[in-house]
C-alpha cells in the first residue's frame, strides 16, 4: 500500500474500534465528512477501508454462526441474496 492508503486504513481501524465507546455506529460518516474537506483523496482511501474491514466484519461473523450451527450450537444463518443472483 501507498501512503495514502497506509493511513487511511489505520485512521479506519481506530474509528472502527472507537465507535462502541462513542456509541455511534455511523461515526465514520463524520470522519469521512472530516477528510472529504481537505483531501477527498484521503477520504475515498478512508471510506474504502470502511467498507472492506466492515465487509469482512460480517463475512467472518457468518461464517462464525455457520460453524456454531454445523457444531449443534445455534441456527444457521441465511445467506443474503443479492438483486443480481437470480434467487
């Protein structure tokens, strides 16, 4: 990764790990409003951490409850079903 991105990820794992003690789930929106004034370079890198640390949030958190349930230990969980999947 560039420097851009090096930094941008870091500023996202930090936002994403203060947000429970900040109780607000969408309090990276404002730090991207934050970075969007200055650099929108910075932003985009930011944002895109975003979205990749919460993706693999919740693929891992599926993947999780799917192993528990394979184990006798909850209830699978269903997989989402995209608009474009034909399902």
């Amino acid at each position: 990764m560039g420097v851009i991105e090096d930094l941008a990820d870091g500023l996202a794992r930090d936002v994403l790990d203060a947000q429970g003690e900040l109780e607000d789930d969408r309090f990276y929106e404002k730090v991207s409003k934050v970075l969007g004034d200055l650099s929108p370079t910075t932003q985009e890198a930011f944002m895109t951490a975003i979205r990749v640390r919460l993706a693999e949030k919740r693929g891992r958190d599926f993947l999780e409850r799917s192993l528990k349930a394979k184990r006798g230990e909850g209830v699978a969980p269903a997989a989402p079903r995209g608009p474009d999947t034909g399902h």
